[in-house]
C-alpha cells in the first residue's frame, strides 16, 4: 500500500537524516511539510524529490603527523608559594 504521507520519523528514516534536520529542512522551506495540531505530515512527493545525505563510502587517512615529544609536566607549587601567590599575607 503507497502511502501519501509520512511522519517526520519516517520521513527522517527514508532520507538517511536526523528528526531535527527534518525540521530544519521544513522551517528552511527545503522539505514540504503540513502541519495538523502537534503533528507533521511530510508528502511522499516531497520525501521523492528531496535528494537523501551522501554517505561516505570510505575513510581516507591523512598525512602522518610527526611523534610529540613528551614534556614533563611543572612541579606543583608548594602550599607557600601558593598562598603568596593568593595575596594571603
């Protein structure tokens, strides 16, 4: 059975996007869209036209990166230093 309309979900599901960009798309006006109350209805015509979200097929790695050199972390101050530093007197 062809249905007319979808809800966002399902018509989140069909383009291979998230609910919330559904909603952008339809406040953008990218993606028609009726509303009934609460509730969206987003015409199968609409979900047709709309061109889905590439996906990439593979990930490509980039330049090597040079090895950091580890520097050693400063000592903490001691309790004297630290109050000296607050202003404490």
């Amino acid at each position: 059975m062809d249905r007319e309309y979808f809800s966002i979900p399902e018509a989140a599901a069909m383009l291979g996007i998230s609910r919330i960009a559904v909603f952008k798309k339809v406040k953008k006006g990218q993606l028609a869209a009726l509303r009934f109350g609460r509730n969206w209805a987003v015409p199968a015509s609409a979900i047709k036209t709309s061109q889905p979200a590439p996906r990439p097929s593979a990930v490509t790695a980039g330049p090597a990166l040079p090895p950091q050199k580890n520097k050693a972390a400063p000592a903490p101050p001691s309790s004297d230093d630290e109050m000296n530093s607050m202003g404490w007197d």
